[in-house]
C-alpha cells in the first residue's frame, strides 16, 4: 500500500509535534511518524522525568537539615523509591499523554506508529507501505553512548533510560562519566542514601566550564559524600550483579570501587543510524549528526533534521528553537538562524549551574579586552535566608564594547537568574543596562547589577 503526504516528520520529540501543527494549519497533509513514545527524550526519559527526581532528593535532603531552620521532624528520614517512581512516572505519564492527544487533534495531520527508513530521497519504507511525500522532517533525537570498555558485556549496567526504572535503593551507585546527567543522578540518589562514585577519564573536572566555576561544583560533591576519582584512564569492568568492579589504570583508588549498581553517563549518540539515510543521500559528520545548514536544512534540499540528531545543541530549548528556525525557513522569510542562538544550558545539580555565552576562558582566547566580576552567593541576601549560600556569580564582559561575553551562576535560583542577562545578549544592549537597573529585593538577581558594577 502507498500513501503521499505533503510532509512527513519522523520522530515525535519536542521540534516534530510543533511543526506538524504549523504545517498542518497552513494546508498541508502531513504524517508524524513514532517509533516508540511520543514526546522524546524530554518528557519520557529526560528533562521532565529526572527533575521530578531531582525535586525527591531535594526534599529528602532539606528534611535532613530540618533542625537548622527550627522544624521538628522525624530523626529518621528514609525515601521510598517505589513511591519516587511512581510520582516521576505520573509527571511523565501526564505529559507524554498531553502531547499525544494533541497530536490525535491537529487538523491534517496524521500519527503513525511504527519504524520508517528510506528507500529514496522521496520515499519511506514503514512496515508493509511505502510513504512518499514532497519534504521531510528529521527528529529523531539520540540515546545513550555505550563505550566499548573491556568487560562492558560481562557486567550489568544502566543508561539514564534504565535508571528511571529502578524502584528500589541502590547499596553503592558507582558512575562512569562525570557528566552533567551522571552528576545529577549522583547527587540525587546520594541523596535517597545511596553511596555514589563517580569514575571520570579526564584529569580535569567538567572540563567546558572554567577552572573555578568546575572546582566550586566538584567541591560541593564531595562535601555532600560523594567520591569522585579524575583522570581514569583504561577502564575495565568485571564482576556480576551486586558486585561490580571499575578498574583503571593511572588512578589505584579505582582498582578497589566496587558497587552493586552501574551507571554509564559517557555521553550520547544520535539516531541516525537505523534511518536509510545513505538511501536518501543525506550527508552524516563522523558522530553520525546529520549535516545541517542554518536553517536546519540537510544536504539534500527537502530534508531537514532538528534537534539532537543534528549536533547544534543537544538540550530541549535547541530542538525547539530547531522548530521555529526550520518552520520560519519553510513557510516564513527565512530571517531566522541556528548561529544566531546563544549558547545556554544548565546542570540541574542542587544547587543549579547554569551557564550562557563564553566562558572567562574562551573569552580570553578571543583576544578580547576581558572583565570579569563575580559574587559569592554567601553575598546575597536571598541565599542567606533561604540557607542556601553554596556557590557564586560569574559574569564576563568586553571591556572595549561594554558587551555582556557570558556568564555562569552556580547558585540558588541561578537557572531562573541568568535569563535577566541572556536576554540582555540577545537585546545587544550594553552591560550597563543591567547594571545600573533596579532588580527587585530580596531575589538572587538583585545582586547582578552589583555584580557587574565591581569589574575587573
């Protein structure tokens, strides 16, 4: 059987439902293909899930610290994770549905469910029936990296997609990968009262972020009981269930971490390669992203890729962005443009790191007159009555032009703080709107303007 659209979007994340409405509001008959869940890495096995988890383990840890702030509790705090995952997965479950049934009601457009890859530039295979249609859409989005580690199929393991099924406390979480997913679910489940080691390859702790801002994060790990070993190189795994070993050459404390549980975080891999794409023609880099121009657009012309299949920005906010650069580009003037974002995400570790534009470090190597003002957040009000003084602001700017380069805010509430200068670097307005503005007392983002007034 042979069915024609106008348009078929393949893979149902956060830039392929939007789209599918767009296009289908503007008349045009359109197919949205899904393997698997509707809503992506996002609301299945990313953002929304993993917050929820992250809210767990900031109750359970608050509720230990109770006494500092003159509540009474029980002595005896403990987590059930059965009741953890099913609240997580209710949160989930909630917003999965919402975007199915929002796809179900879109005008002209059609949910399929099942696997496509292409026979040609203009047709899918999906199961029995080949698909043709005039332009599609690519969001298919990436998975967990398995690295090829001696042992890796001797010893059981999780990705972050397994660790949303665990219902029961892990005895010893032990991590390879200091990423910013393996940070997060070491600190949370540190915090649910498991012993968490982290297992890192590079000498350098978070090695995109600058010196001070990576040691501050690193520092409040391990205060809160978490061991971190750096520079693992050559691991191995041995072992079985319940008594896993990393081994590791050049680091001797690796030799004794054992655990009953694994995490691989090393990193992710786009899903691309189950797609036909070499049948269609579409060009691949070497990590297997699908080649894109500026505006989202494939090498072959009526083939587009958004989100993290594409290697512009594997977050949320950039597969969304990918929708309505790719939507403008279609049925638009084409004004919108990848290079034109921001870099901008956040390590959603408690407290949050949250981070924008260039570091004092890539700024210095641009060869710009760099200024730097920072803020412990001890120094902010907010912070100090909420209890909550770990960490500090960071803000970098061209002494020359008075531009905002970038920033980051390890700290309470950074996450939702930052935004007053990342949409200052989109306005392009100088630092000086910032810092000569009347923030609102007592917030986290009163202490910018003062902040930015003590450059140097």
């Amino acid at each position: 059987m042979n069915q024609r659209f106008d348009a078929v979007v393949i893979g149902a994340g956060q830039a392929g439902p939007p789209l599918a409405e767009r296009l289908g509001k503007a008349g045009r008959r359109v197919a949205v293909i899904e393997r698997k869940l509707v809503g992506g890495t996002c609301v299945n096995t990313g953002c929304i899930p993993t917050k929820a988890m992250v809210a767990s383990a900031y109750v359970a840890h608050m509720a230990g610290r109770a006494h500092e702030y003159g509540v009474r509790g029980s002595e005896d705090t403990r987590v059930d994770m059965q009741r953890v995952w099913e609240r997580t997965q209710g949160i989930s479950g909630k917003a999965r549905s919402g975007v199915e049934q929002w796809l179900v009601g879109m005008p002209n457009v059609t949910l399929l469910r099942g696997h496509a890859r292409f026979e040609s530039p203009t047709t899918l295979r999906f199961g029995e029936d080949l698909i043709e249609a005039e332009s599609f859409f690519i969001n298919v989005g990436g998975r967990a990296s398995v690295p090829d580690f001696p042992g890796i199929h001797d010893v059981p393991f999780l990705t972050n997609t397994g660790m949303m099924e665990l219902r029961e406390l892990p005895e010893h979480l032990m991590i390879v990968g200091g990423s910013y997913i393996g940070l997060e679910f070491g600190q949370m489940f540190r915090r649910f009262g498991s012993k968490v080691t982290i297992v890192e390859r590079s000498q350098r702790f978070l090695p995109r972020e600058d010196a001070d801002v990576a040691d501050a994060v690193l520092a409040m790990l391990r205060d809160e009981g978490i061991t971190v070993h750096l520079g693992a190189e050559c691991i191995a795994l041995e072992g079985k269930a319940g008594a896993i070993r990393i081994k590791a050459r050049g680091n001797q404390l690796c030799e004794q971490a054992v655990g009953t549980h694994l995490l691989l975080a090393v990193g992710r891999q786009p899903n691309t390669d189950d797609l036909g794409l070499d049948r269609a023609g579409v060009a691949l880099d070497e990590r297997g992203n699908i080649k894109v121009d500026d505006h989202g657009r494939s090498s072959v012309p009526h083939i587009w890729a958004m989100g993290d299949c594409n290697g512009k920005g594997a977050f949320t906010h950039t597969s969304y962005n990918d929708f309505e650069i790719v939507a403008d580009a279609v049925l638009g003037q084409g004004r919108r443009r990848i290079s034109g974002r921001i870099q901008a995400y956040s390590l959603f570790t408690d407290p949050p790191l949250a981070r924008i534009g260039m570091s004092e470090q890539e700024a210095r190597k641009s060869g710009r007159e760099v200024l730097v003002g920072t803020r412990p957040m001890a120094r902010v009000g907010r912070a100090v009555e909420r209890g909550e003084t770990v960490g500090f602001m960071k803000v970098v700017v061209d002494g020359a032009s008075k531009e905002l380069l970038g920033a980051a805010i390890f700290g309470v509430n950074g996450d939702e703080a930052i935004h007053c200068l990342l949409d200052t670097m989109y306005a392009k307005a100088p630092y000086t709107t910032v810092s000569e503005a009347v923030h609102i007392h007592p917030t986290v983002a009163e202490l910018l303007p003062t902040t930015l007034q003590s450059l140097a």
